[in-house]
C-alpha cells in the first residue's frame, strides 16, 4: 500500500534559499517563494520573478441541496474573481466572473490571521485565514442584474472540529521552481441569501475544502483536478481532492489526499481520463489500488479568454463520484453519487 512521509510543523518551505519539498500535517508559518535563490537560470530582478508567481485561494461548500465554489487568483498579469452556485433541487445556476488588468491585490504569505478581499460595482468578496482560532471566514455579495438574481453569502469554516488535519505540500517543478499547497477539509455553517430565499447551513449535513496555492507555474499551465466531499453510507464526513499537473517525482510527494472521519490518508499519483471529452465520464486510477472513481458530470461551465499575450481555458463540470477509496488503514470505502466537481484548467501567460 502507498506511503509517504508527513512531517510535523515547518515555518516555511524554503530553507537557505532553497525550496524544501515534502508533506506536512500543518500549515507554514509563512510562505513566500521570492525567497528562493536564483529560481531560474540567470539572474532576475525581484519584479520579474514575481510576475511568474501565480497564487490563489478558493473553497467549495456543499450540502444536501446546494454546492457553492469561488475562487480569488492573482495571476499577476490580470485578477480573476469567480462564483459558481448550483440548486440541486431546482437545477438553477449562478455564475459570476470577472477578471482585472494587472496586479492590485496579493494572496496571503500567511494563514495564521490575515485576509483577502475584492470589490467592485455590486460584488464583494473577502476571505478571512484565520487559523490561530481554527477559522476560515468567507463573506460573498453579488447584487442582482437582468440576468442573474442576487446572492449573500456569510461562511465559516470549523476547523477545530473537523478532527482531521491539513494536507501541506511543496512540490518540484525544477530543482528551484516549485508548487505549495495548503488543503483542508472541515464543517461549514453559515447562511446564504439566493434570489430572495434564506437558506441556513448546518455543519453536521454542511462539508467544505479550502486550498491556498502559490508556485512557480510553467508558461504553459496545464492541470486536472477532481474532488468530491460530503458523507458516506456509514454516515461518515468524507472528502477528497486529486490533481494531475506538471510536478516531478509525483510518486513521493503530491497533492492528493482522502479525509475520512478524522483521519487523513495522503494518496498515490493518479491518471485522469476522459476517453469520451470533458463532459462525459473520467475515469481516476491510481497503480496502488487506492484509487479506482468515476465522475459523471450533470452540469458544465465553461470560460476562457484568448488575448495577443496570453490565453485561458476553464472547463468545470459538477456531478457525482462513484467508485471506491482505499485509506491508511486499508479499509475499502464505497463513493456512491458523492458529489463533487472536475476542474481543467490550461494557461498561458
């Protein structure tokens, strides 16, 4: 059965101007990649190496009726902020999207108590880390248009219950080139406000994952994720999120992790198929027997933009997870319609 180090709590993941890869079981004390030495070939000035930084946060909550995703990405060249609300019940959508030229706001470097926020003409959005009081606060506000009714959200995150740690990791592209990854899966309760309709959200039916990136991306981007979270047939809190990106040495260090009932089992590389396209099933396997799901998509989003100096391409579908999940302890847990989401991303910029 696949295993890993996990290594207790670091301050940062560099160490004399050299970025230290592995997993840890807890968020750093501060990340900050312009302290690598010399991350390419020749000599940069500090700007330049920090416009090939790409950061972001995002969180996915979910119950019985309602799955919410949003994302705050400082691509350095342009910001892109974007919502996706999806009615189970009712099957109505909302999507909100922008993006803005050049860089304005940065991502956190620290977890600990710090906050991001964006505000324009009818929309807001902050995200308040808080991890010093186990507490991850988001605050979503989009006023209502022609096309689309409006929609407030007040979340916070129960890491103090959620039993199960963080999967941190730091993970090579090149010998000083790297990816950082914070994850965390927990309780969510909150309330939401959707064309006019109050919904509250209980933590004991409410999961969410939270994920803080920053890393060194090559020009050409180019990643799959997939994660489904909710509850087993046992009744039990589960979750898990998997990536295929440009990383080396996938097989000792990655991003792909299964939280179950408190307990956290890093898993395997995996390869992410699509034999009939994005909209139809993926198939996720691994060659340790841990992972072998199938992901059905029920619904689709779609965006990109294609300008002189760069080019983006989203592809998001949402749907169910079936299949089975292999933990630490070796028990074989049945995915039955666990809902979730596949995540194609490619950017060049």
């Amino acid at each position: 059965m696949y295993t890993r180090e996990i290594k207790g709590h670091q301050g940062a993941p560099i160490e004399k101007g050299v970025p230290v890869q592995g997993t840890w079981d807890s968020a750093f004390t501060e990340v900050d990649l312009l302290d690598i030495h010399r991350p390419y070939r020749f000599p940069l000035p500090r700007w330049a190496r920090d416009i090939r930084i790409k950061e972001w946060e995002s969180f996915a909550v979910q119950d019985d009726r309602f799955y919410l995703e949003a994302i705050l990405a400082n691509i350095k060249y342009y910001r892109i902020a974007q919502v996706l609300l999806y009615d189970k019940e009712t099957k109505e959508k909302l999507r909100f999207q922008k993006m803005i030229p050049f860089s304005g706001w940065r991502i956190p470097r620290v977890l600990a108590n710090s906050a991001i926020e964006s505000r324009s003409y009818g929309f807001f959005f902050r995200i308040h880390d808080w991890l010093d009081a186990d507490t991850i606060k988001v605050d979503l506000d989009i006023e209502a248009t022609r096309r689309r009714p409006s929609f407030t959200a007040h979340l916070t995150y129960d890491l103090s219950k959620s039993k199960a740690g963080p999967l941190v990791v730091n993970l090579g592209f090149s010998e000083r080139r790297c990816l950082y990854a914070y994850k965390a899966l927990a309780p969510v309760r909150g309330d939401m406000v959707f064309g006019g309709k109050h919904s509250s959200l209980n933590p004991a039916k409410t999961s969410g994952i939270f994920s803080d990136f920053k890393g060194f991306y090559p020009y050409r981007m180019q990643s799959v994720w997939c994660s489904g979270f909710g509850f087993d047939g046992k009744g039990r809190r589960i979750g898990f999120s998997m990536a295929e990106n440009q990383t080396r040495e996938t097989h000792k260090n990655n991003e792909n992790a299964l939280w179950i009932d408190g307990e956290l089992t890093p898993l395997p590389p995996v390869r992410i198929t699509m034999p009939g396209g994005v909209k139809s099933d993926w198939i996720i396997q691994d060659v340790e027997g841990m992972v072998d799901l199938v992901f059905t998509p029920q619904e689709f989003v779609r965006s990109g933009f294609n300008l002189i100096l760069t080019r983006a391409e989203f592809e998001i579908p949402l749907g169910c997870y079936n299949g089975t999940l292999v933990n630490a302890k070796g028990e074989q847990i049945q995915v039955r319609n666990l809902w979730g989401t596949g995540e194609k991303l490619y950017l060049r910029v």
